[in-house]
C-alpha cells in the first residue's frame, strides 16, 4: 500500500466519523481537509467506503434528531407553551392543524369516476380521507 493509499484510507476513515457526529458532507469535509468534490469521487470510486459514509450519516442524523428531540422535551419541561403546541401539534391528532374544504356553487358539477377516484387518493395522501379502497369498503358498510 502507498503512502497516498494509506493517506486517503485514514481521511476515509477521519469523514466516516465525522458524519456520525455532524451529518453534513460539507462540514465533516472541512474538518478532515479534504474537498467535497474528493468525498463525491470516493464514493463513486469505492463502493464500500460509499455504504459506511451513507450509514455514518444516517447514524449522526439519528443523533442530532435525539438531540433536538430532547432539546424540545426539555423545553416542555419548563413550561415553553411553544414546545407544548409544537408537541401536541406533531404528535397528537387531536391537536393537528386541519383543512376544510367549501365551495359554493350555482350549478351541480358531476364528477366522473375517475376524478373521484383522484381526489379520494389525493385526500388520502393528505391524510384527510381514509384510503380509496378502505372508504369503498366502508361506504359499502
């Protein structure tokens, strides 16, 4: 092994441990010395070095939303009505914002099966309507 292959290994390493701290490829890159355009050729280059940098960053992404996550528990903790409302809103649907939908119209518009079929799968997506095929069978009820 040449001393460039020994020096790109220990950088390889270096960026694989920096991304479990901070998941950023920019700043992990400047904390090693090295170019992000070197990171990208890396990774297209060694396939393997491409899977631990991908896991490296998922792990710090695990790590910073933990972070953050208690960060906001502890904000509820002392009583920062912001961190409650972000709370309830995100994690409890009795709290979630929701959508109403009105029109007022002189005309009855009929919509074909298919446009209803799109809207039903566009609310549900939207998570306002049960799934086309669960409110079929519900409707059959």
């Amino acid at each position: 092994m040449t001393q460039l292959q020994k020096r790109t290994k220990q950088n390889q390493d270096l960026i694989v441990e920096q991304l479990k701290k901070i998941p950023i490829i920019q700043v992990a890159c400047e904390k090693v010395g090295i170019s992000r355009s070197t990171y990208y050729r890396w990774c297209e280059q060694d396939e393997e070095f491409a899977k631990k940098a991908e896991a490296s960053q998922s792990e710090g992404l695990a790590f910073v939303n933990d972070m953050a996550e208690s960060q906001l528990i502890n904000a509820i903790r002392n009583q920062n009505l912001t961190a409650v409302m972000y709370w309830l809103n995100h994690r409890n649907k009795a709290y979630s914002n929701r959508l109403e939908v009105t029109t007022k119209t002189s005309q009855e518009i009929k919509l074909s099966e298919e446009q209803q079929e799109l809207i039903a799968k566009a609310l549900s997506h939207a998570s306002l309507l049960l799934e086309p095929t669960k409110q079929k069978e519900k409707d059959e009820k």
